[in-house]
C-alpha cells in the first residue's frame, strides 16, 4: 500500500506535467480584468528551520493590476526522526531500518513528511513583468505573514520568492 506522501507527490507530480504541456504553457498571460485563472506553485522552501519543497496549487483573481491568489499544498521535506534510516542490500532492495533494535521497520519511517499549508496573497503586478504582494501562510508548524516579489514570464510562468518570519521559499508558479 502506498503512503500518503507518495500519492500526494505522485499525484502532485502528474497535475504539474499536465500544466506544463505545450498547450497550456502557450496561453498568454495577458488576462482581462476581472478573470480566474487556475495557479500552481513549486519551489524550494524553509520552514522553521526545515528544508524541503512547497508544492501548492489554487486560484487567482486579477482585476486590473491586482492580483488574489489562494493556494493550499503540501510541505514536504525529510523525516527528522534519527532513529529510522533507509538502508540498500547488495541485491539492490532497500529497507527501511530501526536503528535503536537494528531491526526491519515500516516504510513510512523512513518516507518524507508532508505538512499541509494554505495561503492567500494579495499583490500589485507592473507593467514591466514585476509583481509585489503581501499574503498570510497557515500550516501545522507555522502561521506566518509574508513578503513575496515574482516576476513574469511568458507563457504564464513566473519566478517567484517570499519570506518572513521563520519562512522562505524562491521558486516557479504557473497562473493559466
């Protein structure tokens, strides 16, 4: 049986390939005031003092310059129990292993944790590409308001960053 991080990161994984092909990534960004449009997010991220990946998807609204965005998703990064460890035979086969017993453990032991995040933005995007926004993330581990700066690309891509207290994330988003 797979675990629920593995579903969620399979499943993550096949809606951003969907996202990226040719036919979505050719849509302009330009969009009419007053639009919805679907948005994604993935990218590198430190979150109270974790390290690992927000992987997030939601909505946006645009009218005129302003932009509100909607995102939940997952955090996901390493398992920081020391006392499992993923351990590789000869034969290729690897285990997950209790180290305080050296014996056989579950796999989700060993899997990658994933906390589920929300957040909502509000910004102002420029006419040269620029966007600059302010927005609130809610998560198990941490509740946090933030700054973020993105900057467009064509196709509906963007490169983005963000921080605040105790939170830090650079990476892609698509808005179509």
């Amino acid at each position: 049986m797979k675990s629920a991080s593995s579903v969620f990161l399979s499943s993550a994984v096949a809606a951003l390939a969907l996202a990226l092909t040719p036919t979505a990534v050719a849509q302009d960004v330009a969009k009419p005031s007053g639009s919805v449009s679907l948005a994604a997010e993935l990218g590198y991220a430190q979150v109270a003092d974790r390290n690992g990946a927000e992987l997030g998807v939601g909505g946006r609204y645009a009218w005129s310059g302003l932009r509100l965005t909607g995102m939940v998703g997952g955090f996901i990064y390493a398992n920081e129990d020391d006392r499992f460890e993923e351990q590789t035979f000869n034969n290729g086969n690897t285990v997950c292993r209790d180290l305080s017993n050296g014996q056989f453990a579950d796999d989700a032991n060993c899997a990658p944790d994933v906390s589920a995040y929300g957040k909502l933005e509000a910004g102002w995007a420029f006419d040269n590409g620029f966007e600059v926004g302010v927005g609130g993330r809610l998560s198990e581990d941490l509740t946090s308001a933030y700054g973020s700066v993105a900057y467009r690309l064509n196709g509906g891509g963007a490169i983005y960053a963000a921080g605040g207290d105790d939170y830090l994330t650079v990476g892609i988003g698509l808005r179509y």
